[in-house]
C-alpha cells in the first residue's frame, strides 16, 4: 500500500489539477455574485500500522460551533503567516489532536472541496508510522479513532443520501463504519481517496 501511495502522490505542496480553479489555495476573493470562502486545509492522516493501513479520524464535541459532533479529519481554518495548505494541516492536527508535523510524511494533495458552509478545504495525504502518541484537545475532540483502508477501498461501503436543506435537495456520500456515522465532506475524500487508489 504504501509503495502505491509514492506512485500516486508526487510529493509535498503538489496536487492534482494544480490550474484548475477550485484547486487554487487559498481562495481567491469573490468577484460580482460570487460568495467568499474561507480557506481551510485538512490533513487525512494514513497511519502505517504492521497489520494494514488505516485512517484516522475524529469526532468533534457537540460544543464545537461548526460541524458539531460531526466525524472530521483534523483541520480548520488558515491563519495569519501560513502560506501553504500543509502548515494549515499540520498546525491544526498538532492542536487538535497532539501529533507533530515531525511524525507525519506528507504525500501530496488531493483535490480541494468547496463546502456549502463557504469554506475552500485543501485535503493533506500523509503516512504516520507507529509508535504515536495522541493527546486530543478536549475542547474540540471528544474521541478520536480508526477506519481500515480495506473499509475506505470497498466502493460497497459508499453510498448517497438525500437531504432537505433550506428547501433544497441535496445528496451526501455517507460511510458508516460500526458506530460512527460518517459523511459529508468526510465522506467525500475518502470516497475521492479509494477511487485514486483503485485507479493508480
């Protein structure tokens, strides 16, 4: 798995589409009817353990004031001074969940998602290899777990839903894995990611 990653990832700072306007970090300003978005950035961290690849992810506080109680990877908005999506995800994953940017192997990027929250989100591959220790904020975090790789790859485990939003229907990719129930944006890069990896 992770000789396959290499070749599909070309490293630090590159992603696929680099011209592609929504893939352009941070977001540009709004222009005539165009709304602003925030720029964001994630990182999907892969972690390299002896029995198989899995992901880790987390589930945020019902206290959160976004995305409350949601399942997300560690993420949120950039700050003054960082230039890259990387230094925004690393940051972030540090905070939210205790992980250095000195134990992460950042692979490359996947392509960024516009939210219907108005954020521009910059997903982050990179590979953890065990032993780690995690000290998840409490104020953000109220538990922090594991998917396979073998679970993300499955295309069985993707499916669509439809929901009402402000008098609207929308669909969402949903893949619940035993008692966690994730979708969304969540769901949308790891369905993106195990479509890049059956693919390469």
């Amino acid at each position: 798995m992770r000789h396959l990653l290499n070749n599909i990832f070309a490293g630090p700072g590159v992603g696929p589409n680099p011209c592609a306007a929504g893939n352009i970090w941070p977001a540009p300003p709004a222009t005539g009817a165009e709304r602003a978005l925030r720029s964001a950035a994630v990182l999907v961290p892969l972690i390299d353990r002896a029995d198989g690849m899995t992901v880790l992810l987390t589930q945020r506080t019902d206290t959160m004031s976004d995305h409350a109680g949601q399942i997300a990877f560690p993420g949120g908005g950039v700050e003054p001074g960082e230039v890259t999506p990387e230094e925004t995800a690393l940051r972030e994953t540090e905070e939210e969940v205790g992980l250095p940017a000195s134990m992460i192997e950042v692979l490359g990027r996947m392509n960024a998602r516009d939210t219907g929250t108005g954020y521009r989100v910059m997903p982050i591959v990179g590979v953890i290899k065990p032993p780690m220790s995690l000290a998840p904020d409490p104020a953000e975090v109220a538990k922090v777990f594991e998917v396979p790789m073998d679970f993300v790859l499955d295309p069985t485990n993707h499916r669509l839903e439809t929901r009402d939003e402000r008098g609207e229907s929308r669909e969402y990719y949903v893949m619940p894995y035993n008692d966690h129930y994730i979708w969304g944006l969540t769901a949308r890069i790891l369905v993106e990611l195990g479509k890049m990896v059956r693919n390469a």
